[in-house]
C-alpha cells in the first residue's frame, strides 16, 4: 500500500485554517505570506497648500501603499481656495466644505483631525499623509503614530519643526517663497482684513485683459438670473487660470468688495455671499 505524502510532522489542521484564513499557511518544512499593501488616506489641509502639491503626493503615498481615500477640506463656499474645486472636477478628490465657527475656531483642522482619527483607528488604516505645515496638527500627528500607525507629513520647507519631526517622514512638496501665494501662511492661519471703503476707491486696476475675462464669466452664468453664487464663478474663473493673487487679493471675496463695478451681499440664510455687476 502506497504511503501517505508526509507534510511535516508539526502539522496542525486547526492552526492550518486559521493560517489560511488570515493570510498565510505554515508547515515544518516552507512559509508563505500573501503581502497586502498598506491602506493609505491622504488627508490635507486645503487652506494651508496649493492644488498643485497633489501630484508630488501622490507619488509618494502610492510606493507607501493602496491609496483609498483622498480628501481635501477648507471653507470653499468662501471663493478662496478654488482650484481644489477646479482640480476635483477631473481626479478621485473628495472636497470637503468646512464652514467657519461663530466664536473663531478652526473648523477645518478640527474636521480632518476628526476624520482622520476615524480612518485610522476605527478603520484601520495603516497610513495616513497628512499635508499641512500647521503646528496644530503635531498632537494628532503623535497620537495617531502611538497607536502603531505610520503617518506621513507633507508641506512647506518652512513648516513647524516638532510637526515635522514628530512624523515617520516629513516631505517637502512646496518651497515657501510659493507658498506665499496661498490663502494662508505655512503653519498660520490667516484672517482677511477688511478694506475700508475710501480705500476701495484709490485700489489700482489689474490688467483689463484679466477683468475683461471675470466681466465675461460673471455674465455667461448670469444669463437667465441677475444674482450669482460666489463659489460657483470662483469656480469658473479657475478654469479660466484666474486667481484672487491675480489682483492682488488672498480671496475672490476680497477681489469683489474692494471693486466698485460689482456688488456682493450674502446669500438669505446662507454663509456664502452672491455677486452681480453694478448697474
């Protein structure tokens, strides 16, 4: 009678199907191990960086692993910020809008460091790239890594020092002389400050080529109604290469307010403001 094949005297049928159940089969003589790659949540800070970081992002978080979520927060409703909006319409971006609290908190950092905690742990991702330069984020950056998590930074070469080093890696995607651009310094929020009336009047003109083009997109939307929402022109003139840098601004709402030919008023039970030209 033929004898049975030998599979090693250490063979264990229970521990066999367990093995096999998570991933991996044992016996006294070869180990196999089905590698899974990591899943990757990239999570950023929208009024801290540019849109065009997501790249250099990406590239790295896809040698880290599966990346599964990509999300960007900020207040959006605002007109700043648009070319997230303007760069989610053709690539896997979740926008998340972040509406400012009453008493002047950060709503948006409040918000990712909310959800990131949810990924990660309830989860169970293995990797979170987290872009911001905010020191704010250094508690969340620590806990998340106490829990056996990697966590990778993203920012500015001028971003706060503990937060960078209280990362598995920090990388720079952003030079600070261009960051500058951005609505908000590296590590530091920024609040607008309102311009006095007597000083709208006294504003230099940008190149008329550039409000020819807004006076154009704000009319195309405004075909069939007199009142347009500022997110959605901000939207538009994204896609046009327009920005509120373009005149000298840190916001489209900033852009508006300070120019006579336009009037902007808030939208009936909304925070988000409207636009049409003045008569």
């Amino acid at each position: 009678m033929a004898k049975s094949r030998s599979v090693g005297k250490h063979f264990d049928p229970m521990w066999w199907l367990v093995g096999k159940s998570l991933g991996f089969i044992r016996n006294s003589h070869w180990m196999i191990t089905e590698v899974t790659k990591k899943r990757v949540a990239i999570m950023i800070d929208g009024e801290n960086l540019p849109a065009s970081v997501l790249p250099k992002i990406e590239r790295v978080a896809m040698a880290l692993g599966d990346i599964q979520v990509r999300r960007v927060y900020g207040n959006f409703a605002s007109g700043a910020h648009s070319e997230w909006i303007v760069h989610a319409q053709n690539h896997p971006l979740d926008v998340r809008q972040v509406t400012p609290s009453k008493h002047g908190k950060n709503a948006t950092d409040i918000t990712l460091a909310v959800e990131a905690v949810e990924i990660m742990l309830r989860k169970g991702f293995e990797c979170l790239c987290i872009a911001s330069g905010d020191r704010d984020f250094q508690p969340l950056v620590s806990f998340i890594r106490s829990e056996g998590r990697e966590v990778h930074g993203f920012g500015s070469d001028a971003a706060d020092q503990k937060l960078r080093n209280s990362c598995t890696k920090y990388h720079v995607v952003l030079a600070a002389s261009k960051s500058s651009a951005n609505s908000s310094k590296v590590g530091t929020k920024v609040k607008a400050t309102p311009t006095k009336p007597e000083e709208a009047r006294n504003l230099p003109r940008t190149d008329d080529a550039h409000w020819s083009k807004v006076r154009e997109a704000l009319s195309a939307i405004a075909k069939q109604r007199e009142w347009v929402p500022l997110p959605e022109l901000a939207t538009v003139l994204g896609q046009a290469k327009l920005q509120p840098a373009t005149f000298g601004s840190k916001s489209w709402l900033q852009v508006f307010k300070k120019d006579s030919r336009f009037v902007v008023e808030k939208i009936a039970g909304s925070t988000q403001s409207q636009i049409r030209i003045a008569a």
